[in-house]
C-alpha cells in the first residue's frame, strides 16, 4: 500500500537521507544515529500497533477500496472540521492530539473501511429491525446557546422573552464553537446528548423555550425546540433503523472483532519481522472448541480435562452412576 503521507520537505529529506553513504538519520557531537537505530526504537513503541493498523488496512482497501476511495475519506475529513468551524481550527485540534492531516485522514480511512467490512459482512433480521422500531425516537432539530456562568444565561433569556433573535445571539454569546455559526442548531435524537440536555431538550414542545438554564458538564444551556417530528411508519425509517443497528454493532469491539477475524484468516498473513511477526495472532489464532456451552454455564456444570461433566462442587455427574443409585 503506497500511503501518500510524506510532504515536499519530508520527500527532499528522503532523498537526502539516501544519499548519506553511512545510513545516519542525525547526529551530534556525542555520535550518529542511524536509520536501523530510529527504526528499532520506532518499532518498539509504536510498531505493533502501526503495522496491525496497515495490514488490516491493505486487506480491507483489496475488497473495499472502491467505496472507500480518496473521495470518500476526504469528504469526512471536511465533515469532521465543519464541526470545529472550518480546516484552520481542525488543524489545531489535530496537532494538539499529534496527527497531521494527512495521518488522520489514514485513520479516516481505516475507520472506513471497518465500517465497510461489518455492513458487507452483517445480515440485520426483522426481528431487529421490530425491535429497534418499537423503542426508536424521532430526531428532533433544537438550537441552543452554551455559556460559561448562569447569570450570563438569565440575561439572554431575558433578551430573548423581549424578542431577540435565538441565532442572532447563539453566533454572538455560544462557546459551542461547533454550533455557534449556524445558529447554535442541531439535530440529535436520544443516547446522543449529555443527559441533562437531552432531558431538558425532550420535555419541550416545537417553538418553546427553556426558561430556565440547563446546567451540564459543559457550562449553561439555554435550548430551543425548533422541530420535534412524530416518527413514521416501520417501513418510512427502515433506512434509519438500518443504520442505527449497523452503528451499534460498530460500536461492538467483539462483533468487530469477530468481523475482521474472519476476513484476515483467509488473507494468508506473512510477517517476517521476528519482533512483530505475532501482532496478528489475536485475529488469526483459532477459536477455542473446550469451552463450556451456554447451557452448562447456566446450569453451573463445567467440564474436566476428560470431557466430564461436573457440578460447581467439582463432583461428578456420571448418567450410569446416577442410574445405578436411583434402581436400588
């Protein structure tokens, strides 16, 4: 896989690099460090995780890489920064956390094609899709104005029961910086919100306000309900609740796991690093046929090393014992 992540002047550097007939990468006073010295060190601290990301990754883009092109991955990174207000912002959001954007639009990427694999390899039953609908909510559109101290707050919901304009003072007063241009407005649904919002949020009807600020980890709220829609029929939000199971199983490290297993175990994995050629084997090992079933769980039998079953005392429960017993 060529990953595109080096810039004009890591590029020149490269070549540079090449060009130094003793393989050094820096040096002081004290001496040289050379490449297989960086690469060493490197490898010790992030070279497990780095090259499980890249073997997945490889493996995924050869049945996925059509969907989950350039395109694809550089859409959400423009929808990730939309939401901290433009490139310039995600950018400082990034570097605090020690990514680029060209090494996050690589984890983009492998998110994406995560996603990809679980939808191609999940078949979602009826049954579930019932389920999910019985106990779905509707997204609501609400707008609201977050501030650090209450007093501030009252003083807005003053202006605003005088007439003031709810964006006009989200765009001027909000710290929600990822709301604030457009009016403080957003669209969420149950589960999605801090539970104080939410609550808050749900109790009003379409057009009302909170009169009062909504105290939350984040500061003060004050909220607006601007569309609070009945949910339609099982067949209108099939699509929605589609989606909405697919994110909970995304959101299942097991599932996933169990996923990617099943596709890297047909992938014929070759890793001749000796110090890296096991990082692959939680995926690859085979699964486990001794373990107890869920039956015998559940009824406090277990089985010994010679596929007896015993009962929690560690007694055994032989049929010809019990049998015997039973006759005299």
């Amino acid at each position: 896989m060529k990953k595109m992540l080096l810039t004009a002047t890591a590029v020149l550097a490269g070549f540079a690099l090449a060009g130094c007939s003793d393989n050094s990468v820096a040096s002081t006073t004290a001496g040289k460090i050379s490449q297989d010295d960086l690469y060493e060190e490197m490898k010790e601290s992030y070279g497990a995780a780095t090259l499980q990301q890249m073997i997945i990754t490889d493996v995924l883009e050869k049945s996925y890489g059509d969907v989950v092109n350039d395109e694809a991955v550089d859409a959400s990174f423009e929808e990730e920064a939309a939401a901290y207000g433009g490139a310039e912002g995600f950018e400082y959001v990034l570097s605090s956390s020690g990514y680029t954007a060209d090494s996050y639009k690589d984890l983009i990427r492998y998110s994406l094609l995560i996603e990809e694999a679980v939808k191609d390899k999940t078949t979602i039953t009826d049954e579930e899709i019932q389920a999910a609908y019985d106990s779905y909510v509707a997204p609501v559109t609400a707008s609201h104005i977050l501030v650090a101290d209450e007093e501030t707050a009252n003083s807005l919901i003053e202006e605003l029961n005088n007439g003031a304009d709810f964006a006009t003072l989200a765009q001027e007063n909000s710290t929600d910086q990822g709301t604030a241009a457009n009016g403080g407005q957003l669209t969420f649904t149950t589960g999605e919100m801090v539970a104080e919002f939410e609550e808050a949020a749900f109790a009003l009807e379409e057009g009302e306000m909170t009169q009062e600020p909504v105290q939350s980890t984040f500061g003060f709220h004050i909220i607006k309900m601007d569309e609070k829609p009945e949910k339609g029929t099982l067949e209108e939000e099939t699509e929605v609740l589609t989606e909405q199971i697919l994110n909970e199983k995304l959101a299942n490290d097991e599932y996933v796991f169990t996923i990617l297993s099943g596709i890297l175990q047909d992938a014929n994995i070759q890793i001749t690093d000796k110090d890296l050629e096991g990082v692959m084997d939680t995926f690859l090992m085979p699964e486990e046929t001794d373990t107890p079933s869920e039956e015998s769980i559940e009824s406090g039998e277990s089985t010994d090393e010679s596929g007896e079953s015993t009962d929690e005392s560690g007694e055994s429960s032989d049929d010809s014992t019990t049998e015997e017993s039973s006759e005299e």
